[in-house]
C-alpha cells in the first residue's frame, strides 16, 4: 500500500509552522496510543503512521528532502544509513516518549494518556540503546556473514527478576509520576522545570526492602555473545539494528536496541566505489598493441579473464560486468580495470635488438604532441 502524504497524515497545511506541527501530532498520538487501544491494530498502524510523518515534518532537513522528492526521499539507502527494520510500534513509542513523555510543554504525555499524570500505578522507563561497531573485510561484505559479537548490556536482576525489591509502596515524594515539578520565579516570570524525581530515580516507587544485588534497579550488568547477520552489500556507515537487545528498562522496563555500525577494512587490492571495484592491470606493451587476454582477481568466483582489445592505451578502463560487489536490493556491480602497460627496467641481448628496431618504425612513434595554445589563438584570429 502506497504511504500517504505526511501533511495529510497530521491534517496540517504543507507551511505549517512547528507549533502546528506539534498539536496535530500530539492530538493524533494520544487519540491512537497501543495503551489507549489495546488490541486495536487499526490505531496501532494510526499511531506509526502519525509518528513517522511528525519525525520527518519536525526536522527541517528531512522536511526540505521530502518537500522536494516525497516519499523517495525517505526510502532506501539515502546517503549511507540504512535501516533493514523499518520504522516499528517500538521507534513510534520511543519517539512519543521523547517529546510528550514528562507531562510538561503544552499539556501532552502521561497525565492526558493515564489520567492523573500515573498516580498509584508503576511507571515503566525504557532502557538505553547501545552502539557496536562491526569491521568487516571487502570478501565478507560481497558474500555477506555471520558474525559473533561480545556485548556488555544490563539485562533482568535474576534475584528480584527485575522488580527492584520486597515492599514496593508508591514514592512519596512524586505520587508515582516519576518526576517532579520545580516552580522559580525570576524578573521575568515564573518558570516550570521538570526533573527525574531523585528518591525513585524516575520509578515512581520505592522498596521498604531493596533489592541486595541490584540495589533496587533491577537491572545487573552481564557480558553476552550475540550473533549478528549482516546481508551482502553493506557499505562503511550502514547500522544493522537489533530490537530489545540494548539495555532494559530499570524495574522490568522494555529494553532498547543495540546499533550494530558497519566499518569496511581497507582492500589491498581493490578499491570501492559504490557497488563497483576499481583495480590496476598491468600489462605487457605487446599486449597492449596486439591484444589479448591476462587474468585479474576478482572478489567473488575467483580469477576471471579480461580481454585487452588491441591497441588499448594506458590508463584505458576495462569493464567486468557483474564482477563487483552484490547490491542490497538485488544484482552486482562491475569490476573497473585500469590497464596500465608495464615498462621493463632491464633490457639486454635480443630484445634491446627488437625494441631498437621497433624505435626506428614509423608504426611505434607516437603521435605529435598537442598543438601550442598560441597556434590555437592564431587560427582563431586567422580565421
């Protein structure tokens, strides 16, 4: 199904100004919020909808992109970041969470969402994402790999299986909000500030018996070994995320992604431009005059042949369709090979004796070099 129009998405003109912006979304996220509609898969899709269009809209570079390409402009891999997931239900939560999540601003979030801002229920915190990074050979981005990667996340205490501890009893200091409201007042007015409350560290609860091991987090740091498969074709700056396997939340809250960033090791030998590869040739002079063909590497199926017409010039770019390196979306690229005639440093006995008869034909002078650029100033007066 065709996406809609992001401006359609939101009900706002296509000069709507960020405030405007912000509104329509708001008021289209908590009409369609998974909490507000369980099991409803109609608001769900709603809610990712409205969220994608307001992350595109509310940045000015993604919004002057798409302004001017549309939804080409959001698609595929756009200038090296690629997701292979998508944007789900968990980037749209994250992202509400982000703007309407501390109940400030201009009225959105918790209090509009829960009522009464979660007063008496448990507030849940995301954990944080993680970030690798993954160095990967030319020959393991042209045939794609497997690869183990060790990582250190907080994961689930295995003593309170993440609750934090015994006696758990409503913070008094927040009412169960998780955060707290600071009033200042100043020449200027009076200023609102809202911060993770400091007695539950943003839980909302409190424990008469905290947790030993994990002093009332539910959270312990542990080392894991995870498996990451990585496509054929990526390209250095591409990042592979991987869903609920960065931190989880303290007291049993979702965890985030880990970001695995593609970093391509330099070839010895070739050289890569996109999805094509770039190699020098060398090549003898009489293969060069007579033609012929000389074996090249290639990065997938081995050696191959590369037929050198005759009369090739050095430094003359060869192309080896399909012989360069898999795309994402289907197909391969070339192999470019620059030819590039090999000049011998020693020459004795017999072949000094061609090369010198060589030297005298007419057939092996090169050609006159270019005319001055003051004959070229003459004819045109001339003329």
């Amino acid at each position: 199904m065709a996406k809609r129009d992001y401006y359609e998405v939101l009900g706002v003109a296509r000069g709507a100004t960020e405030d405007e912006l912000r509104k329509a979304y708001r008021k289209l996220a908590l009409e369609n919020h998974p909490d507000h509609n369980p099991g409803d898969k109609s608001a769900e899709l709603r809610f990712k909808e409205a969220t994608e269009a307001y992350e595109v809209l509310r940045d000015t570079q993604k919004r002057t992109r798409y302004d001017q390409f549309g939804h080409a402009a959001t698609a595929g891999p756009g200038g090296g970041n690629v997701d292979f997931s998508g944007f789900d239900l968990a980037d749209a939560l994250r992202a509400f969470m982000r703007d309407f999540g501390g109940g400030g601003g201009d009225g959105g979030g918790f209090e509009e969402l829960f009522g009464g801002g979660g007063r008496g229920g448990r507030v849940v915190r995301q954990g944080g994402d993680l970030q690798v990074r993954l160095k990967l050979t030319l020959e393991e981005v042209a045939t794609g790999v497997e690869k183990k990667i060790k990582v250190k996340h907080l994961k689930t205490c295995g003593t309170c299986q993440g609750k934090g501890g015994k006696g758990e009893k409503t913070c008094p200091q927040c009412q169960g909000r998780g955060q707290v409201r600071r009033v200042q007042q100043s020449l200027l007015g009076q200023f609102v500030s809202i911060a993770t409350c400091p007695q539950c560290a943003g839980g909302g609860h409190i424990f008469e018996e905290p947790c030993a091991t994990c002093a009332g987090d539910g959270r312990v740091s542990e080392s894991e070994t995870i498996s990451v498969k990585v496509p054929a074709g990526v390209a250095n700056g591409n990042f592979i995320p991987l869903r609920g396997m960065g931190d989880v939340g303290p007291r049993g809250g979702p965890a985030g992604d880990l970001i695995v960033l593609i970093e391509e090791k330099p070839h010895p030998v070739f050289e890569r431009d996109g999805d094509d590869l770039h190699l020098d040739v060398p090549i003898a002079f009489a293969t060069a005059a007579l033609g012929g063909a000389v074996e090249v590497p290639s990065l997938v199926g081995g050696a191959t042949k590369l037929t050198v017409p005759a009369g090739t010039q050095s430094g003359q770019v060869l192309r080896l369709r399909g012989r360069g390196v898999p795309k994402l979306r289907g197909g391969t690229g070339d192999l470019l090979a620059r030819v590039v005639v090999w000049v011998p440093t020693k020459v004795s006995g017999q072949d000094r004796k061609v090369l010198e008869d060589m030297k005298r034909s007419d057939t092996f002078k090169p050609p006159a070099p270019g005319r001055s650029v003051f004959d070229r100033v003459k004819d045109a007066f001339a003329g």
